[in-house]
C-alpha cells in the first residue's frame, strides 16, 4: 500500500460511523456535542481526504453513538458495515 492510499479498515469504520449516524439521525455537529470530538475532526474522518484519528477518538466516537466497541464492530468478520 502507498503512502497516500487508505487501508480498507479505515473505509469500513468511516462507513460504518456513516451508516450509525444516518440509523440515529445525527448530524456531525451532535455527534460532536454527544463525544467530546471537535465537529472539525469528525467532518474530516467522514471526507475523503484526511482520515487519520487515535484510538482515543474512534473510542469517544463510539461512546457518542452510545453503543459499545463491540457493538461497532459486530459483524465485521462476515463483512457487514
């Protein structure tokens, strides 16, 4: 992989946060008020573009949609978003 290709994983999860946001009708700006993550960084892992975030950030995103790392990432084995 090139330095400036992004890594399937990184598609999935912004997928993933796409279609979690969409099911409970939220927009970045809640997202933001729900998390504690600036509306700027979320817009940017929701862009084409940059998308690099911490750990931290992907787990205080998860925390705003109120569900839990495993529920997040239920599914991914047998490739559901």
């Amino acid at each position: 992989m090139s330095q400036h290709e992004e890594a399937p994983e990184i598609q999935l999860v912004v997928k993933r946060f796409q279609a979690l946001m969409k099911q409970n009708g939220l927009t970045a700006y809640e997202l933001s008020m729900r998390s504690g993550v600036d509306q700027s960084v979320i817009s940017r892992i929701l862009k084409k573009g940059r998308r690099e975030f911490t750990v931290i950030t992907l787990l205080k995103l998860i925390d705003g949609l109120d569900i839990t790392p495993a529920a997040f990432f239920d599914g991914w084995d047998r490739g559901a978003v």
